[in-house]
C-alpha cells in the first residue's frame, strides 16, 4: 500500500493544497513543432538503453526489494488499483492535456503497461486525440519492432558493404545464400509436413514468420510500417 500512497501523494507536488484551480478543458492550441519527435530523440540517444536494460534485468534478478516491487506491480491487487487510477477524470484529463502537446503520452504508457501485463490505457475522448495517438504494437510484433529499434542500423548496413567491397569470405556466403542450391533446400523445408505444422501452432501464438520479415525489411530500408 506504501507504493499506492505515494501515486495519490504525488499530484499534491503540482499544486497547492488549498487552492486546486479545476482543469481547463479547453485544449490549448498546440503550436507547430519544429520537429518534436527529434527533440524527444535527441535526448533518448543519450541513453544507454542497452546498459539501462541490463542493469534492470540484473537488479530483478538478484535483488529482493526490486524483486518485490516487481512482484506487485504484476500482482492482482495492484492490477485493480491502476485500472481505477487511469480510468479516473483526473488521469483522463491530464493525458488529453498532455497529448495535445504532441507528447506521446498514451503509447509510452501502455508500452510499459504491457511489460508489466497490466490494462492497456482507453482514452476517454478517442475522437479528439485519435489523430495524434499511434497505438503500440503488441505480442511477437511489438517485440521484433523493440529488438530492433536496439540495432544500430546504419553501422550495420556499413558493416555489411564494407564487407562485400572488401571480404572475399563475406562475399562467397553472400553468393552461396542466393545461390539456387539454397533457395531449393529452403523450399523443400517450408514443404516438409512437420515442419508447416510446427509453424502453424507457433503462427497460432503469434509468430508470423512473413510478418517478421516484412518488419525486418522495413527497418533496413528506413519504412515505417
């Protein structure tokens, strides 16, 4: 209950305690940015992301408060909390306030939403926002889209053309993944019985092997998908 008190304790940080004005509902207009999302990236390329998630991983596994903090967080009871927190007025317009600012408030919390197996957030006013809201992706898809936004691209695709200009090793397994033999031995494995019903469980569950491809090109190529 601790952490639920400092949920319902920190808005009082924002306002005094006897003169709590009510929330203009009348969005502002949001001036045209110069180019937000770069600002907002500027600042995330100082993060070591990779780093960050390491040391988290780490402190789950090796430390009993995390381990508790954690543990709640996915728990049942605290499940029931944050669903009658983000369903609240308060939260609803605070997030409408914030999205009008081009902030994309709604994606980055249902992200880590879903980390944790909590309710995605709803926006009360869909209609209104609809436009500047961008749902995340979820499941196997959202997670090849994650991995991958962890790669350095552009060092990647120099690395593979240094390689091909410069590497007769990295060139003769480049001619031999194209070559016909491959792509005949590819084929007769995506025939195989076995092997086509061991994917259509895993497609059940969300692996589309087409879809994870298509993810794949697009990022190479710079496209959104």
């Amino acid at each position: 209950m601790k952490l639920v008190a400092i949920f319902l304790i920190l808005p009082l940080a924002f306002c005094e305690s006897k003169n709590i004005e009510p929330i203009d509902l009348a969005l502002p207009q949001a001036p045209a940015p110069r180019d937000l999302h770069q600002d907002l990236q500027d600042f995330a390329d100082l993060i070591p992301t990779n780093q960050v998630i390491g040391i988290v991983l780490s402190y789950i596994i090796t430390d009993r408060e995390v381990q508790e903090l954690y543990g709640y967080a996915r728990s049942d009871e605290f499940k029931k909390l944050y669903e009658r927190a983000i369903t609240s007025e308060a939260v609803h317009d605070l997030v409408l306030l914030l999205e009008s600012y081009n902030l994309p408030v709604i994606q980055t919390v249902n992200q880590i939403a879903s980390l944790l197996s909590l309710p995605e957030y709803e926006p009360r006013n869909e209609d209104v926002i609809n436009d500047l809201v961008k749902r995340p992706h979820q499941g196997v898809t959202g997670l090849v889209d994650d991995i991958l936004r962890l790669l350095p691209r552009e060092e990647l695709i120099g690395l593979y053309v240094e390689k091909l200009l410069k590497s007769p090793e990295f060139r003769e397994l480049h001619k031999n993944i194209a070559s016909p033999v491959t792509a005949r031995a590819a084929a007769k494995v995506i025939a195989n019985q076995d092997v086509r019903r061991a994917y259509m469980e895993l497609h059940r569950r969300g692996l589309n092997l087409f879809l994870i491809s298509k993810q794949v090109v697009a990022y190479f190529l710079g496209m959104s998908m």
